[in-house]
C-alpha cells in the first residue's frame, strides 16, 4: 500500500483510457470535488496551445471536479514526464467518507498565458472524460464554451485521435 499514491487528474488525463496509456498502474476510484477553484485553458503547452490547468479561486461557488487516481510511485515520473511546465501541488480530497493525500499539477507562472487556445482534439480529451466521469451538464457545458484551434501538425493531432477514437468506440460497445 506504501508504494500506492493517488493524483487528481482535471484535463486530458480524466478519462481512463489516456491515464492508463501514460501511466499502466493507473486505477481510477472516482470523482470529487476541489472547491475553491477554477478551470482554466491557460497553460501554454509545448506545441503552442492551451493546456487545462486550474487556479484558486475562493468562494463557494468556485470548484473543479477531478478524478481521483490510484497508481504506483514508481511510475509517477512517466506522468511528471508527460506534464511539463506544472508544478505538483498537493490537495486533500474527499471520496466516501474518506480523506486522500493526492497531488495533481498547477501552471508554473511563466508557463501562464491567457491569450492561447487549445486544440480541438485536446478538448475533446477534456470533454471524454468530463462525461465519463458523469460531471454536471452546467460543468460540461463551461469546458465546451471554451474556444478551440485546429492542430496543423497532422502526425499530433492523428495520434491523439487514436486515443479519442479508441474512447469513442467503448462508448459504441456499451450502447
């Protein structure tokens, strides 16, 4: 159980089928709620777009819902791998009743960029896991109104629509 850590996944990493391409051990426990904070499409990322990354932002009528992860410590560098220019930021959840030491990344300030957009396939990643995870309509509906660009690296935006397309074929299966 020591080597066990648990993450709060808010972006791409929400639904399972990106986690556990990142992270294998990854076990998915459920959904809570960070309130306090606001999602944003404001990290630039790597390939010039807008990562997901979420703020303080006191008040109650401020929160992010998340995933709560379980997954093995010695894989957590694959994920630090995969989440450049975030910081680890530590956060007490809650899930049935009971507390969890969890980390999940936050923007690193110089990372911080209000003017950029995400891709449409990363939204989308977004919005895949939002419904998997059963977040409200009104919680969806904020992360749709989000503007998108379209990827011109067409190798990029193929390989992620793998995973999308992998996502939706479960969806198929079990309608």
């Amino acid at each position: 159980m020591h080597d066990l850590i648990f993450y709060l996944a808010y972006g791409s990493n929400l639904h399972p089928e990106r986690m556990l391409r990142r992270v294998p051990s990854a076990r998915h426990l459920g959904t809570v709620y960070l309130e306090g904070w606001s999602l944003c499409f404001n990290k630039l990322g790597k390939d010039g777009s807008a990562k997901c990354n979420i703020m303080p932002c006191p008040g109650e009528d401020n929160g992010v819902y998340a995933a709560l992860y379980e997954l093995s410590r010695s894989e957590k560098i694959q994920l630090d791998k995969a989440e450049g220019g975030y910081r680890i930021c530590h956060i007490t959840a809650k899930l049935g009743g009971r507390s969890y030491k969890t980390f999940t990344y936050v923007a690193e300030v110089q990372h911080i960029d209000h003017s950029c957009v995400p891709y449409e396939w990363y939204r989308d990643l977004v919005l895949m896991g939002a419904w998997f995870n059963e977040f409200p309509d009104s919680y969806i509906a904020h992360i749709e109104s989000f503007d998108v660009a379209q990827d011109r690296d067409l190798e990029r935006h193929a390989r992620n629509r793998v995973i999308l397309d992998a996502i939706y074929e479960q969806i198929s299966e079990l309608s």
